[in-house]
C-alpha cells in the first residue's frame, strides 16, 4: 500500500466518521444498524491508514538514517 492510498483512506475515514456524527445528532430517524456501520467502517479505515503511514514514515527515517 502506498502512501497515496493510506492518506486517501484516511481522508474517507475521517469524512465517514464526520458523517456518522451528523446523521447520529441531527436525523433521528436513521437506522441505528446503518449508523453503527458507518461507524465502524470509518474507525477501520482510519486505523489501518494511519498505522501504514507510521510505518512508511519510519521506514522512510530508516532509509535516510542509512544514507
């Protein structure tokens, strides 16, 4: 995975999770399922994303440290 597509999944994390915030406060009418999904979808998304770029950022120290 490349960097391009783990800060790409992440900005689709976070607008998901913005998402869930809205519909959960303002539209009371949505099902709780759908809510919960968004949920944990974006908390996935965000998590897999932003621990791939601590690891490509610590690879890429590692690879100017040897330079």
């Amino acid at each position: 995975m490349s960097k391009q597509i783990a800060l790409a999944m992440q900005r689709v994390g976070m607008i998901l999770i913005v998402t869930v915030m809205l519909l959960d406060h303002f539209v009371f009418q949505i099902e709780e399922g759908f809510i919960l999904t968004c949920a944990i979808i974006s908390a996935v998304l965000l998590a897999v994303s932003i621990s791939r770029l601590k690891y490509i950022e610590v690879k890429e120290d590692c690879g100017q440290a040897g330079k």
